[in-house]
C-alpha cells in the first residue's frame, strides 16, 4: 500500500475526507486537502468516503 495523493484539481473543498479520517492525517489548504506523510496510516478510509473521487492510491 502507498500513501493516498489527492488530486488538487478534483478536491472539492468538501471536508469528508478529514473527518472520516482516523489518524487526523487530513488537513485543508487553500480549500484542498492535504495528507501528512508523517501520520497517514494508508487505511485507504479517505479514498471511500472522497465523493469526487479526488483522493486514489498510487501502488
């Protein structure tokens, strides 16, 4: 498994992805989220909630 990247020009801005994140990895900038290498966990948990499909793994 990889680190999940989220692809700025998809990123809506909606904010899901940080609350069903487990390990608060997922923070906002400049209303685009952003995951922390140093705390993602790669449960993949932001990837299946992302409802614009902005957030894939890279294998």
């Amino acid at each position: 498994m990889a680190i999940p990247k989220v692809n700025k020009d998809e990123c809506t801005g909606c904010e899901e992805c940080v609350e069903e994140c487990p390990a608060d990895a997922i923070s906002m900038a400049n209303e685009v989220a952003v995951i922390s290498q140093d705390d993602c966990t790669e449960c993949s948990a932001c990837v299946d909630t992302c409802p614009a499909e902005a957030i894939i793994e890279e294998g």
